[in-house]
C-alpha cells in the first residue's frame, strides 16, 4: 500500500490505493491532512472501510441541532478574540459540555488566559480567576469562616471556587497543599469547610493553565489530579496569516473588551444534558472500553488510563458528536478526542522515555492495534 507523511506532525501512514488524494484526520495529530505518496517506514494503517460504512468523511452533514447551534455561537464569539484555533475552541466546548475540566499546557503568551475570559464573557456567567503562586492556601481558594462580631458568630466567606467558571492560572505554581484543594470541587462539584459541604452551582467549569518549559519554582501535578482534567491542550502559535490578522485586530484596542454573551447558564445546563442523551452504540462503547484497556498492557507503559479516563473518553465522543450536530457516537469521534483525553493520564516507563517514547506516539499506536467496529447504514455491522 502507498505511504503517505501527515501535513502537519510528519506522522508516517499507510493507506489503501483508492484512498489516494483524498482528506483524512491524522491518528496522531488529529488535523486533516491530504494522502500522498510519501517516504517513511509505515507506524499507522488507514484500513479501507467496508462500502457501506459511516465514517468521519462520509457522515452525511450534522443537522441544525439546539447543541449544534449553541457551540457555533459560542464558537464565533471566541473567535473575536482567539484568531485561528478552531479545533482548540471546539475541544474546550466538549469540555464543558462534557461537565468536564480542561488543562491548557502551553508557553506563554498564546492566549491559554485569554480563551478562558471569551468563554466566560461568552456565557455570561460568575467568572473568578486564581493567580496560582506558592504562597497561595486553601482558603484562599476555596473560602474561610470570619467572625461576625454584630451576630457573634463565624459566617462562611465563599472563595474564587464559587463561580461557574474558574480559571487557575499557572496551576503548578501553586504548592501540593494548595492544588488538593481543587480536587474535591472538581470531582464532585462541592467544598468542604469546617466540616459543612457547600454545594457548588451548576454549570461549574474549571480552565487550568501551566507553563511546560519554565520549572523554576514551581510543583508539577500529581497524576491524580491530572486525572480529574478531561481534557488536556495546547494552543500553539498561530500561523502567519492568523498573526497577521491578530496585530490588525488588536491596533486601536482589545477586542475582548467587545466580547458579548450569546448563552446563558441555562443554554448550557440543557445543553450538557442533550450530550448525555447521544447514542452510543454496545460495539462502540466496547470500543472506548478497549481503547483504554490496551494503555494498561502496553510494553512503554506503567501506568495506562484509568476507569475514569474511559469514562472521560466516552463522554467527550459524546459531546464532540453532539457539538457537530449528530445524535450518534461514531469510533471516529473516539479517535479524534483520544489523545487530548489519554494523552496526560498515560506515565511511561523510565527506559520506554530513554527511548524517546511520547504518549502521543502510543496512544496512536493503541488506536492502530485495537479492531476498530463498522457502523453501517443499517446499526453496528462487524
């Protein structure tokens, strides 16, 4: 079979003949990327599909969805702001669709801040930010008891938590003590103070920035709390036509400053309920299943994903499909969201790491060994 190099992250595939010339999504990178003939010893197969198969590439187009429409406006509006960085905007709203959390891991300067203010501005809901640093404490986040003296009494201070969205900038630079004090709110959408649970309103959404290259000073996340973010991303920089289009766009003034909400709380809260209800078929949701299992078992692996990251991959597939305007998970959903969603859960083998092995390359592995189900026309075909 011809070989061909994605256009974007140099991944090598392997396609069949009649596949020649036409656009797919990379396993790897995710990002549409034209076949062509290429040189490079084949990692990843794109196996023909049956005939009668649905695919990514020929699904007949989403239909004017209440979900649909809701990620377009929300998506335009961002747009103002963050130039170029579609896919990142759309995998932030299967995030919060998704009742998840989202780490945007990325150097300085290319709007990880500026994403989460378009989106909070966007919804027009509560917006609290949290500059991390070391000397921040969990009272500071989550709240504290101050005494009143007229009622002489303590009286609960809610902190920056208790907002429906919250962005911890530069999470890592908080100490350990300081980032636990996340963990139940994002597991379990409360806070605990003085021993009184305080529950946290609907929609809660958390955006955590960090900075992968500066490590002076600062306390790297424990895989557990990496395991409560659904998805983990990165912006990069823009190319030269959005860089350009950007300094024309910021010349007299912020255009965040023009940003206006298109939703409510209660846009979101129905819309987070539809994801929910998207059809997963058995031999797909076996497929999530699998997926999950094979990081477990494979060789560059010690520790794979965990329950919680095949419920964070089923219920991002959901949201995906549901974000495009389709009522029906489809493997390629699967495939699209499996990195931003196992990528951070997976650690590596020391030896597998002198390698020079990423968890990018293995979940692309992963995804090219397990049996991917055929969903035809008419249900779940083999």
């Amino acid at each position: 079979m011809p070989k061909s190099l994605c256009d974007h992250c140099a991944q090598s595939l392997e396609y069949p003949e009649e596949l020649a010339g036409q656009s797919t999504a990379c396993p790897l990178c995710g990002q549409t990327t034209t076949l062509r003939s290429g040189d490079g010893v084949p990692r990843i197969r794109i196996p023909k599909p049956p005939p009668d198969a649905i695919t990514a590439r020929n699904r007949e187009p989403g239909t004017s969805t209440a979900v649909a429409d809701l990620a377009n406006r929300l998506a335009v509006n961002i747009e103002t702001v963050l130039i170029g960085k579609r896919r990142e905007i759309e995998l932030t709203l299967v995030a919060f669709l998704a009742e998840g959390h989202v780490l945007l891991e990325d150097v300085p300067g290319v709007a990880k801040t500026m994403l989460a203010r378009a989106l909070a501005q966007s919804v027009g809901g509560s917006f609290k930010r949290l500059q991390c640093t070391p000397d921040l404490l969990p009272t500071d986040i989550t709240g504290t008891s101050i005494f009143n003296p007229k009622t002489a009494e303590f009286e609960f201070r809610p902190g920056p938590l208790f907002a429906q969205l919250v962005l911890a900038d530069e999470i890592n630079r908080a100490t350990p003590r300081a980032q636990s004090a996340l963990l139940e709110a994002m597991a379990e959408r409360q806070v605990t103070a003085d021993g009184v649970n305080y529950e946290l309103g609907r929609p809660f959404f958390l955006i955590a920035t960090q900075n992968p290259i500066d490590h002076e000073g600062t306390f790297p996340l424990p895989e557990a709390q990496l395991d409560r973010f659904l998805l983990r991303l990165s912006l990069g920089y823009p190319g030269l036509a959005e860089e350009d289009r950007m300094l024309e766009r910021f010349q007299r003034s912020h255009p965040i400053g023009t940003v206006r909400p298109v939703a409510i709380a209660e846009d979101i809260l129905a819309a987070q309920d539809t994801v929910r209800a998207v059809h997963v078929d058995a031999r797909v949701r076996e497929y999530v299943a699998r997926v999950v299992r094979a990081t477990r078992e494979h060789d560059a692996v010690r520790l794979g994903g965990s329950p919680r990251a095949s419920l964070a991959l089923f219920r991002s597939a959901q949201a995906l499909a549901a974000v495009r305007g389709f009522d029906f998970v489809l493997p390629d959903d699967v495939k699209e969201v499996a990195l931003p969603v196992l990528g951070h859960r997976l650690v590596l083998r020391p030896e597998s790491r002198l390698r020079k092995a990423t968890a990018a390359g293995v979940v692309a592995e992963v995804l090219d060994r397990v049996p991917v189900p055929t969903v035809t026309a008419g249900g779940m075909g083999r």
